[in-house]
C-alpha cells in the first residue's frame, strides 16, 4: 500500500521528498525504489545538497571544474577542489554535504617564512598544494591560520589541524611543547600544548632530551597546561600528519577564527619541520 502510494506521487513532489533528506539517504532510495531512482539524479535534489555559496566555489575553482548535472558537481567537490588561487582545499563530506577547508602553508602567516635562511619553499609530489614551508632552523615557531565561519557549513562543530611532516634529519622540535590555540571572535582563545615528534623517538632526539633535560622541564611549567602529555601527531591516510590545534562552532552569525601553534620560549634551534596546512573539518 505504501509503495502505491509513493508511485501515486508526482516527481515535483517525490523531489521535494528527497531535498528533506541527505546525499547518503538520497541514494539509498535510489537504489531500492524504482520511483524515487527516477528524480534522484535529478539538479532540482542535487543542487539543495551544494553549500550555497557553490556558484562562488565554482567560479574560484583552479582548475575551473567541468560538470554535466549537479550531481557530479557534488562528486567532483567530494574529491576535493583548489580555490583562492590554489591557496585553499575545498573538499565536501560525501555523507553529509558539509564543508571541509584547508588553508595551504602560502595561506598561512609563518613568523620570517620569507626569510630564506629560516624557512624554505618548495614543491612536493605529495602535496595537494604547489608549495610546503621547510623549517631550515630557527628558535622561533610561530604559524597562524585565519577564517571566516560564513565559508564553513553553519551550526556544526568544527576541529583545526596542523598538517605537516617531519623531516629524518629534524631536531630541536619537541624539546618543548608548543602551545595550540583557537579563538573566535573576540572570544577568550582556548589553548593547549602539543609535541612536535613522531610516535617513537629517535636516538638523537633522546639524546637531546637528555642533555636538556632538566631545563626542559623547568620550561614545560611555564607553557599554558605544561607538564602534561600534550598533543602528538595522527597519522593521516594521504601519508601526512596532523596535530588537533583545537575545535570551535560554526554558527549562523559571521565570525573570525583564528588558529595558530606557536613555541617561542624554549629558545633553542629546532628545523626539519614541513608545513602543509591547516585543515579545518566538521568533528563527528
């Protein structure tokens, strides 16, 4: 009886029906109902799926995307797409429709990253981006990110990671723990501490700590939650890194955030770090 009725239904309405619903549920009905598989293609449904400012993401794509039907405009943002001049990753959560952005190293504000003797750029076959920074050595570390909530899906909660790697011949990184920091708005910014290390230590970096030991940890109780575990980078599926910086919500009212990671007490060198970006993605 039900089915009757849903084959009784105009397709105006059926799509209407399917607008309410989300990508993932949307081809589901597809693919076990023969009359919702007939307007489950269609721009009408796809298009209420696209952020709403998709005509912008478009026209600002690099390459400019090419697309038949709304629905592979939807696929193509799902794989990801370069806006901003190819200083921005726009890439859509192919359940839920919402955004993901992530701000290149060249979109970053790096402390003396034009300085030749401090930072390096260059290209790597890896990166979704035409450059990474290199940290050459310095004692100052201090990356910023900025981004306004209206480029963001509204109402969502919302995590920033440093993405990086970290060189074979790296030193000095994780003598101390840098502090992560997000703020929005004129709001109080929240902060934590994280290690810049891998999972397992290398020797040099043991003997590192040994020989620094005791001043490192009188500058662990200066840094804001200092003495504690602190945050280490995750593994990525792309073969990169990332460190949580910290999470805010996006809501209906425009708003700056900035986040950033910064170690500016240790004043030790430190190098061998590789920036990607930061990547701003909806926590589940």
């Amino acid at each position: 009886m039900e089915m009757e009725f849903i084959s009784a239904l105009p397709e105006d309405c059926l799509s209407s029906i399917l607008c309410f619903t989300s990508p993932h549920d949307a081809c589901r009905l597809s693919a076990v109902s023969a009359d919702f598989h007939s307007v489950a293609d269609s721009d009408t449904v796809w298009e209420n799926f696209l952020p709403s400012d998709y005509r912008r993401i478009v026209a600002d794509s690099v390459p400019a995307l090419q697309f038949s039907s709304k629905k592979e405009l939807y696929r193509k943002l799902c794989d990801s797409v370069l806006v901003d001049s190819g200083r921005k990753r726009l890439k859509l959560e192919k359940l839920s429709g919402k955004k993901c952005y992530e701000l290149s190293a060249r979109d970053l504000s790096i402390t003396w990253g034009s300085e030749s003797m401090y930072w390096a750029w260059t290209s790597l076959p890896e990166s979704r981006f035409s450059e990474v920074a290199v940290l050459r050595t310095m004692s100052w570390l201090e990356i910023q990110g900025k981004i306004d909530t209206e480029m963001l899906t509204p109402n969502t909660k919302y995590g920033a990671y440093l993405v990086l790697k970290i060189s074979d011949r790296a030193f000095g990184l994780d003598l101390m723990p840098s502090e992560v920091s997000v703020q929005v708005g004129d709001n109080e910014a929240c902060r934590n501490t994280a290690y810049i290390r891998r999972r397992e230590n290398s020797h040099v970096e043991v003997i590192q700590r040994m020989m620094y030991g005791n001043r490192t940890e009188l500058l662990k109780s200066m840094v804001v939650g200092g003495g504690g575990e602190g945050r280490l980078p995750a593994e990525r599926e792309d073969g990169w890194l990332d460190i949580k910086i910290g999470e805010f919500f996006s809501g209906e009212k425009s708003m700056e955030v900035k986040m950033g990671l910064k170690e500016v007490m240790g004043h030790h060198l430190k190098g061998g770090l590789i920036v990607h970006g930061i990547e701003i993605r909806p926590e589940n």
